[in-house]
C-alpha cells in the first residue's frame, strides 16, 4: 500500500531534516544542500512562501530518488494538508494532532505524523489511525519519557524533534525512538548563505547516523 511504502521510506531515511527558509529560494538550497550531505528525509514547513511551490518544485526534482522523501511540516488543517499532498508531498507532519488532518492524510494515503506530548494524545492519534508520532518539543520530553512510553505502548513508532544535536542522537535512539527530526543545529548555516556548511553537517549527521545503525 502506498502510505506504508512511504511510512518505510521515511523510517529507512533515519533523520528528517524540518527546512524552513525566508523565501522559496533560501528553502530550495536548503534542502539541496541536506541531501548532499546525505540527510534525504525532508519535512519543508508551510511557514516558507508558497511552500505548496516549493514542494512541486522539490517533488519533480527528486522524484527518481527512491531515497529521498519529501513531506510538509507545520501543517495545521486539513485545507493546508491538501494542499500539500496535491504539491506532491509524501508525508504531513504537525506539531500537534488534528482529527480532521488525520482524515485527509488517511483518505490520500499519506503518513500523519503529528506532535503529542502525552500518553491520551499520542492514544488519540492512534485511534485516527497514525502509524508515527512525533514526540514534540523533544527537548522537553526527554530520552527518558520515550523509554516510559514504551510501556504502555510497546509497538509505538516514535520520530522526536527539538533538542535533537549530533552529540544525542545515539542517546535518543538507544531511548527507542525509531527516526528523529533535526532542524536548526542541522541547518543554521544556511541562514548566512553557507550551504557548504550545511552539507558538511549534514555528512556528520549521516556519518553518525550510520554508526548506530550498524551497531543495532
């Protein structure tokens, strides 16, 4: 089925790097310069202008990569969702749980992965039928609430973002979350123009990434 081909996709990828960008330009030389660096999970915000272009534009460029998944973030109402899906995103991230997003994303076959924070949100999302959830603010949540998620959700899929850095990103998988989301301690180079640094971080996150993998 087309949303968990998708969902594995997205999982496969190990990091999705939220672009955000002052204009559709900045946000494209963003995303090019993280996939560069070998981060090839991309959730473009609905913050950058015309991001719903941005996304077309990014969807016809990497449509051949069968490694590379482009999704929409901050998506907060079902009108934007379908926007984005149409603009060719592959999947929807929110920073919280929407029931009519949830709707929309299930209808096209689109993974939602919305922000929850606690055990009735993140059963909530579950209910509407979410395969991911992302543990947001991360930095607020910590490793250790993943760990205790996992109790009573023991087949819980987990994507965390905020608070995520090269330097805890063996900590919060060795937690059990499944992938994480990385934003500005990835991209922060990028707000000076240096798209080379983004990339050079970007290898680091790869280079690092990989390592846990191999010792899973």
């Amino acid at each position: 089925m087309q949303k968990y081909d998708y969902l594995n996709r997205l999982i496969k990828t190990n990091c999705v790097v939220v672009v955000r960008g002052n204009d559709a330009a900045e946000a494209v030389k963003t995303v090019d310069a993280v996939i560069a660096g070998g981060i090839t999970g991309i959730e473009l915000t609905f913050t950058v202008p015309h991001a719903d272009r941005v996304l077309d534009q990014l969807s016809e460029k990497y449509g051949d990569r069968a490694d590379v998944l482009i999704g929409a973030g901050t998506v907060l109402d079902p009108a934007t969702a379908r926007l984005a899906i149409i603009a060719g995103a592959k999947f929807i991230v929110s920073p919280s749980f929407n029931a009519d997003v949830a709707k929309i994303c299930n209808l096209y076959a689109i993974p939602y992965t919305p922000g929850c924070l606690t055990p009735t949100e993140i059963q909530t999302a579950l209910e509407a039928g979410v395969d991911l959830v992302k543990i947001f603010p991360g930095s607020v949540a910590g490793p250790a609430m993943i760990k205790a998620l996992h109790g009573p959700f023991p087949q819980l899929a987990v994507m965390t973002t905020g608070g995520v850095s090269l330097n805890n990103l063996e900590t919060w998988f060795d937690a059990g979350v499944t992938l994480v989301g990385a934003g500005n301690n990835l991209t922060a180079a990028a707000k000076t123009g240096d798209y080379a640094g983004v990339t050079a971080t970007a290898k680091k996150y790869r280079a690092k990434l990989d390592a846990i993998m191999v010792s899973k």
